[in-house]
DNA sequence: GCCGTTTTCGGCCCGACTGTTTTCAGTCG
C-alpha cells in the first residue's frame, strides 16, 4: 500500500512550495491531501483503479493525477523538480521552530545558509539578526528552536505522556487553587503518539499557577513563562504547554485547545457559515459572548451534538454530528473482560492467581488466560503437557475464587507453514482460542492468517498488523483481505491494547467494524501492571467509533459465548 | 489546489507574539 508514501510527498511539495512562496492556499490544499491520504484505510491504488479519488474530499484533479502518476511510474514530476531547486536537506530545517519557511528561503537567499551548521554560523556572525524583519527576539526564538531540534526525540507514547500529564496535573492540584485544570491537544484526544503535552486550567491567579508550573520537580528547563502560557521541557525533554483562561472561555479554550486542529478549522467554519464566530474565547454573535464557559454549550450553539475528543479528527464526525447521528461511543466501564492475558507458564511476571485478584479489583466478570503455545520457545511457549497442568489450576482458582471467572485460552502460533501450533484436539478444549503471528511476518502473512481464521475454533487474531509503533513495521499484509475473511468466519479482530502496538490502530479497526468485523480488546498483560492497558484499548475503540455492541468484550460471559463461530448456526 | 442548499470564481480559522510594521507579514498553537 502507497498511501503512506504519496502523503509524504505530498507534504515534502507543500514544504517546497511554501519555501518558494507560493501561494499559501494550494499549500494548505497539498497538506490536507497528504492527511487525508495517511487517514486512508482503503489502499489508494484501488481506489485510484475505480477512478474513485475525486471523491475524497480535498482531493481535486490535481492532485488525483499525481498520485495516478506515481501510482503508475513511481515519481511525481513535480516533486522530482523542486527536489532539483532546492538543495538537499535544505528543507528538513523546517523542522526547527520558530525558522519558517519565508525565513528559510531568505537565508538561503541572502546568506547562502544551506545547513543546520550554516545557520549556527549566521546566527553567530550576526547576519542572520541583519535580515530584513529579523530581530534580536526572533533570532533568539531560533536559537531555542536549535536547542530542541538537536535533541528532538521521537513523538512521545500515550502511556509515558499520560503519566506525566497525572503527575504534573496532581501537582498542580496541590500546589494551587486551581478551578479546573484539564489534559488538552492529542493527549485529551487519545492519540497513539503525543508530540507535546498540552494542559488547560483556570483558577484565581494565572501568574501563581503559571510559577508553581515552572518549579515543577520534574522540570528540566523552562521554555516560556509568561502570564496566559508556559512551557517547560520535563525530563527526556518532552515539552509540555500550559495555558491559564478566564473561567468564562474555559469551555471554548478546551474546546480550542484538544483539537484537532482540522477539526477545530471545520467548527470555525460553521460558526462563521451561522454569522458567528468561533475562537478559544468562545462563540460570538457580533461582540457579544454566546457561550464559552462550558464546552457543551460550543457545540450546542454551533447545531451540533457534543462530539467525544477521541474523535474530533475530521474524519466525518462533523457532519454526523450536525445531523445528530454519531454512534454512542463503548465506555470503559462497559468491558466486562480482558481477553489476552499472559501467565508465569510462558513469559508473564504474574501468575493466574494475581492475574485473577487484579482483574477482580477491576471488577472484570472473566479474564482469558492467553499463553504461548509450544513453538514460540523465546517466549516459554506451553507443550500440551504444561497446559494441561494449567488448566487444572485455572479449576483450582474458579473453585477457590468467586469473581472472575478465569477462562482457559491460548495464544496459538500461527506456523510458517500456515499451520496452528497446536492440534484441533487441544483448541477445541479452550474456552477461547486467539491465534497470531510471531514469525515470518514478510512470509505469506494474509494466506497464514485467512487460514487460520478458518479453523472453526479460532476465535480471536491478535495484533493483526504486527507493528511496534516504537520500532517495527508489522506484517507484509492485506489487512483488507483479512478483515474480509474475518467479517465471513466470524472471527473478531484484536485491538492489542499495550501502548506499544495499539494494533489494530484507530482507523483499522474503524474499517474492520464497517465491513461487518467483531473487535474484541486484550491488554497482552505481561504483568499485573498490563491490565491498566485497557484503557488504551478503550481509547482506540472510541477513536475507531466503536459503540459497545462493536465490542466483544463488553458481552456477557454467556453471551461471548453465544457469540462464537463455533456455537453460532450456520 | 479545492470547492459550492449564499455555486464555477473568489474565498480559504482565528488569535498571540514579534518586528520597525505605518497597515502588515511571519510563525506558532
Ligand atoms: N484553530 C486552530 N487551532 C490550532 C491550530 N494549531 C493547533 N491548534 C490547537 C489544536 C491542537 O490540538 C492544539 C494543541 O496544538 P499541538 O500543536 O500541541 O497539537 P496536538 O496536541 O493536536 O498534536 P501533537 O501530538 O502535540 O503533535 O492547539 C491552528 O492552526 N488553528
Ligand atoms: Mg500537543
Ligand atoms: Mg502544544
Ligand atoms: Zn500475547
């Protein structure tokens, strides 16, 4: 699939094309294709085939040749002639903040800045301070623009920015009187991966709140400190902004501030299409406030019915919302269940006895204990003989312990040879049966797994994709052949809840759904710590517009089992 | 470059901060 490399090119020509000064609109139209082609489940190919691409909204004429052009010869011309303009890495220097485009080109231009180490040169020198617009203030921003560029990092992961966020929160909690304080941009959002932390409060004395901010323990260097907004770097330098409100704009300021931005542009544009107008103040008929305190009333005022963060992505949810008909989103308190679960028998630091006592201070009605099977040996892989001895304590425990029901499952190979690792026999004694890939992911991967999901007592494919969003691709797959198989076997598709996999992803799981597919969700606990992964689990779900009935896990334990392909009628 | 229950040209989100701006441009969130 080529979406993610013409949305990259894409970008790459709205860079070139900023730095060239053109006209900032058609800029503006490269980058939403780009987002558009990256949101894109669909492989672009197939529908660049049906002559479908006009139909994406954003995606013009234009734009669809190009892509047919690279679809077909695997260049854009236009790309390949910017690429000759413009010197090299030229244009990663964007990455910097506070050098833009216009900037950019005036270096290079005036100064012949072609490099980061160029730029460190002119900034020395002082020629850089001489340009035209340029000051002291400026130049400075720059140069804290390199600092952080030098030691840029990858986007954070949810789960390390979530537990800054709690922290820095709860200080903020006790250190102020602070009147609501709350995690704003794509961590509020639920994203995989956070760029930076955005938090929103307001309470009696910005300027107080805004000093405690900066002394926070864990902060390494403060970025800005002014009286509405702050940022500081915390350790491993993620940066972290906070902005303080009037509590009368509270509500348009979050709304504001979590985003996204192309959603944010979408509301705008309602109000503006009612003769209202729509900023992080709040809404206004003229000069007057209608509504901004509470975030509710944004979207009330504006004809829409509330829109949940996890979605406010530009992906639809707009217009179903102005025609109230956004799907009720599963909650986490509705997941009776974790579905994949690791014990001390293969690579587990917890036994099923802690696995059980966690999971009941949950207040989980079952929990499927989810080992490797005997193949997997780097993992302690179970031959038959020690997952007998397993199940005969899994008897043990559901005697001895009221809730939860602990459920006898297994994580089943799939072989290299597109067999299962474990005979029909064995599978057809579990409760439930997942099954997944561990090895040859670039080996028939899409055969492998289809086949799998014939086996009548496959019941779950875990992580279908394979990816580490940290450090690996995934699978060489058609995921949209797999999602098809699974729709007709009746098999339910994971969304791996661990924060390092999330897989299926938000929008996978979202087409998977609409082509008629189960999701069930599991924390692939390793420890008792894991089964708080749900909650990523819970998020991906909702950012997949999943509503509780999508979920499998949100079952009854009698009606999970009812609703197996092997107990369903034909 | 895209788009149209204000349609095929003329708009395209809105505000804060900075600079040397005399009415606006660049950068960012
Ligand atoms: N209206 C409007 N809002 C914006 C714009 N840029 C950013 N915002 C809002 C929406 C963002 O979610 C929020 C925080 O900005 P960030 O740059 O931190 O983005 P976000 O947190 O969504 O993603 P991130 O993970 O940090 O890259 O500010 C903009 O150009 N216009
Ligand atoms: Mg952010
Ligand atoms: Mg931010
Ligand atoms: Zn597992």
């Amino acid at each position: 699939m080529k979406n993610k490399e013409i949305a990259r090119i894409f970008d790459r020509i709205a860079d070139a094309l900023e730095f060239q000064g053109a006209n900032r609109f058609r800029v503006v139209a490269y980058r939403k294709a780009a987002r558009i082609l990256d949101d894109l489940t669909e492989d672009v190919s197939v529908l660049a085939q049906a002559n479908k691409l006009e139909s994406l909204p954003g995606i013009g004429h234009a734009i669809a040749t190009k892509i047919a052009e690279y679809l077909s010869t695997g260049t854009v011309k236009k790309y390949e002639e910017v690429k000759k303009e413009i010197p090299g890495t030229l244009l990663d220097l964007l990455d910097i903040q506070n050098l833009g485009p216009k900037t950019l080109a005036l270096a290079y231009k005036e100064l012949g800045v072609e490099s980061l180490k160029d730029l460190k040169q002119v900034i020395k020198t002082g020629r850089l301070e001489e340009l035209p617009q340029m000051g002291k203030q400026k130049v400075d921003n720059i140069r804290k623009g390199i600092v952080l560029y030098e030691r840029a990092h990858e986007r954070l992961s949810i789960a390390a920015a979530e537990e800054i966020a709690h922290e820095l929160i709860a200080y903020l909690k006790k250190e102020t009187r602070i009147k609501h304080i709350s995690a704003a941009g794509s961590l509020r959002r639920w994203k995989e991966t956070i760029g930076d932390i955005d938090i929103l409060a307001t309470g009696p004395n910005s300027r107080t709140i805004i000093t405690v901010f900066t002394q926070f323990p864990n902060a390494e260097r403060v970025l800005a400190a002014g009286t509405t907004k702050s940022s500081i770097l915390v350790r491993g330098g993620v940066q972290v902004d906070l902005r303080i409100v009037n509590a009368g704009s509270y509500g348009a300021a979050l709304q504001y501030f979590t985003g996204s931005k192309a959603h944010n542009i979408r509301l705008r544009n309602i109000a503006k299409s009612k003769g209202l107008k729509l900023s992080e103040y709040g809404v206004f008929r003229g000069k007057k406030q209608i509504a901004g305190r509470n975030e509710r009333d944004v979207y009330k005022i504006l004809g829409l019915i509330y829109v949940p963060p996890e979605i406010r992505e530009d992906r639809g949810e707009v217009e179903l919302a102005l025609k109230n008909k956004l799907p009720k989103l599963v909650e986490h308190r509705s997941i009776r269940g974790d579905l994949h679960m690791h014990s001390t028998y293969s690579d587990s630091e917890a036994t099923i006895a802690e696995l059980a006592t966690a999971a009941d201070a949950h207040g989980y009605e079952y929990i499927l204990i989810t080992d490797h099977s005997q193949s997997v040996t780097y993992a302690h892989g179970l031959e038959p003989k020690r997952l007998y001895a397993q199940w005969k304590e899994i008897d043990r425990l559901n005697k001895k312990l009221r809730t939860p029901h602990i459920l006898k499952g297994v994580e089943v190979d799939i072989r290299r040879d597109g067999t299962l690792d474990y005979p029909d026999a064995i599978l057809k004694e579990c409760d439930f049966v997942v099954a997944a890939i561990h090895q040859g992911f670039k080996h028939k991967v899409t055969e492998r797994m289809c086949r799998a999901m014939q086996n009548p007592y496959v019941d779950i494919i875990a992580h279908p994709t394979g990816r580490l969003i940290s450090s690996r691709e995934g699978y060489h797959i058609d995921l949209h052949r797999v999602m098809e198989v699974a729709a007709k076997t009746g098999t339910w598709l994971e969304i791996n809840a661990y924060w390092d996999r999330l897989d299926l992803n938000d929008t996978n799981a979202r087409a998977a759904h609409e082509q008629g597919v189960s999701i069930s969700i599991g924390t692939d606990a390793h420890d008792i710590k894991g089964i708080q992964w749900m909650k990523f689990g819970v998020a991906t779900a909702r950012r997949a517009w999943l509503a509780s009935k999508d979920v499998v896990n949100t079952y009854t334990l009698k009606k999970l089992r009812a609703a197996r392909k092997v107990n369903r009628k034909k």
